[in-house]
C-alpha cells in the first residue's frame, strides 16, 4: 500500500475495524514519513450468477444496478453519495441472501424497495421500466398504490 504523502511502499497497520459492506478500514502509518492514512480493504463476494427472465445467465454486476438507479434519478436533488449508499445496501441485501443464483426478478424487486425509501420519483421511474408496463392503466394502477 502506497503512502499517498510520499509514495513509500511500506505502512504499519495501526487500527482495523469493520466498515460496511463487507469492508475493513485499516488505519496506516507510513514507515517513512510517518503520516497516516486510512484504507479499505473489500472482502471479494464469491461470484453471483444472475438468472434473467429469458433464463440466460451472467455474472452479478454491481454496476448495471447503479447505472439503472442513477437513470431513475435523473435531475432529482439525489446526490451520488446517496445512490452510492443506496447501492451498497441493495448489494449487502442481495449477498445476505446466501445464493450461488438469483432470479433478476428478485434483485429487481429488492433495488424497487429502496428506491421507494430513496424518492418516490425515481421509485416509479424504475418501475415503469423494471415492470415494463405495457399500457397506462398497469402504470397508473402501480402509481396509485404507491401514493396511498
Ligand atoms: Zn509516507
């Protein structure tokens, strides 16, 4: 681990604790300059497999999910932190499932949840395509039961 101050490639862990996600945050003392600095190391999740709805599979990609939440947010006062975080629980709730495969109807259903929590805009946005609400009617009965 490089100390960002000077480039030195020696540090001495001087605290560990868990962080979100999986991640533990270390707290580092360069050897050389002595000034510290705090990492985060990423526990790698085994590798999820995603089940699509024509059946095909490929690998869980974090990403795709981000990439749906922030089209959802478009122009809505949601910063990046907060779709950030967003992600990282919807990716804790995926991986606390305990699955080699899951259904993407499933994770679909879990990024919906928190978008609900998030902002009722971009919750029916991603809906409308999630859902793919084949007319008006399907759209306004899901936006009515999201406005009870
Ligand atoms: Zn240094």
């Amino acid at each position: 681990m490089k100390c960002p101050y000077c480039g030195n490639e020696g540090s001495r862990v001087i605290d560990s604790r868990p962080a979100e996600n999986n991640a533990i945050r270390r707290r580092r003392e360069c050897d050389d300059c002595g000034k510290r600095f705090t990492t985060y190391e990423k526990i790698e999740t085994e590798s999820l497999t995603v089940i699509k709805k024509d059946k095909a599979r490929q690998m869980y990609d974090r990403n795709k999910i981000r990439h749906g939440i922030v089209q959802s947010c478009h122009k809505l006062p949601i910063s990046m932190n907060q779709i950030d975080k967003a992600v990282d629980e919807i990716e804790t709730r995926i991986f606390s499932l305990g699955l080699r495969e899951v259904e993407s109807s499933v994770i679909g259903e879990i990024v919906m949840d928190k978008l609900k929590d998030l902002d009722e805009v971009a919750y029916v946005r991603f809906a409308a395509i999630y859902r793919e609400f084949k007319d008006v009617n399907t759209f306004m009965s899901e936006l009515k039961k999201l406005l009870k």
